[in-house]
C-alpha cells in the first residue's frame, strides 16, 4: 500500500513533463499558411465634389484620384481636378475657375488582419494650381458716412494665376465591397507661392479652397469612392 501512492507520484510526474515538452513543441511550430496581399491600381473619384455642386449655389467641381501599392505600408497617391467658384459677397463678386493635381506618398499605419486591406492613413502632397479670376464688380470704400459705399460694375479678367502648396492628409479607407472602397480625409493645406493678380488677390484656388488674408494655411476634406484593379499578389 505504501508504494501505490509513490507509483502514482511518478506517473503524474511523467504526464506533467510529456505536456510540457508538447506545449514547447507546439510554441515552436510556425504557421506554413502564406498570406498574400494584393497590390495594383486603384482609382476613383472623390464624391464630396459632385455633392457639394449639387448643394451649393456658384459652385462646380470635380475630382480623380488614384494610388499604387509600391511596399507593404507605402502608397504613391494622385489627384486631378477641376473648380470653378463663384465668390459672391457684399462687397466684391468674382468667379475663379481652373485645373489643379497633386501627388505625393500615402502611408498606412493600420495592422490589418490577414486577407484586409483598410488603412488609417496618413500623407503629403505637392500641389500645384492653374487658374483664372474674374473681377465682376466691387464696392468703393468710402469713410464719409453722408454718401453710402458706390457699387462698380467692371468685368476684369486676370489669366495665367498659380499658386503651389505643401499639404498634409488624414484619413481612413474600407474594402466595403470586393475590390471597392470609400474614404473619408481631412487636409491641412500651406502655401509656398502664387500669382497674385495687379491690384486684387487670389480669392479662391482651385485644389487649395478658400483664401483667407495674412494667413498661408488652408484645409479641405474629402469623400471618395474607389476601385482596385489587382495587378499582383505579394
């Protein structure tokens, strides 16, 4: 009687190292599974620009866009576009109209699961310009309080106005169909040139947005809608 309980010591000894040494085996095993991503072009259209034709009076525009895949993180990124705003206030009417691009690097900082391709992005651009100003009428300012500000009606067209700006993006995009994705990003815009017409400004650039005075910065969103053309797996 008193070696059974010995033996049993032993013997639950004995399962006790086989499952360890099992567990250290299994831990060392590595998956074999290769998990392939799918690089290729994706293109599309950025939505917010025919949304807010539709929504907002004086306003047209619209926007292509596309990115390739070149690391496992790292996009290269294109937009080209085409506005035309009606600056419409109080004071002074005017009509900016023209083309702009960008390009630049977009970089994922998402850890998908295997198989996924969201991303939560971040990005820089290079952006440049091409655009005209139409100066339709403007108020004189006068400092005399008997004779109320004159109106000018003046057509005055002012051609071959650039500007070029540096710009940081944000964002997010989901494979919400096979292939298909939408975007939402938000743009922090900074300018580093432009023409300024003879004795007016630049109200409104195409690519860049509003203008605002003693400031270089602008900002932008966007809403897109896009398709991958899968080229290759890596």
């Amino acid at each position: 009687m008193k070696i059974l309980p010995i033996l049993l010591f032993f013997i639950s000894t004995l399962f006790a190292t086989l499952n360890t040494v099992a567990q250290e085996n299994l831990e060392k095993t590595k998956d074999t599974i290769a998990q392939k991503t799918k690089y290729g072009l994706r293109f599309g259209l950025d939505l917010s620009k025919p949304l807010r034709s539709v929504l907002e009076d004086g306003y047209q525009g619209v926007e292509l866009l596309a990115d390739f895949r070149i690391q496992d993180r790292f996009y290269l990124a294109a937009e080209l576009g085409n506005e035309k705003k009606d600056y419409l206030e109080s004071n002074i009417n005017a009509i900016t109209k023209g083309s702009y691009f960008k390009v630049g690097l977009n970089y994922n900082a998402y850890l998908n699961w295997a198989g996924m391709t969201n991303e939560i992005f971040t990005g820089l651009r290079y952006g440049f310009s091409s655009f005209s100003q139409e100066l339709l009428g403007y108020d004189i300012y006068s400092t005399n309080q008997s004779f109320p500000p004159t109106f000018v009606s003046q057509n005055i067209e002012y051609t071959n106005l650039n500007a070029h700006w540096a710009e940081f993006i944000i964002g997010v995009k989901t494979e919400v169909l096979n292939n298909v994705y939408v975007s939402l990003n938000l743009q922090l815009k900074r300018k580093l040139s432009e023409i300024v017409p003879e004795n007016f400004d630049n109200l409104y650039i195409p690519g860049f947005n509003r203008t605002y005075d003693f400031s270089q910065w602008g900002v932008g969103y966007g809403y897109t809608l896009t398709y991958l053309l899968p080229l290759f797996k890596n």
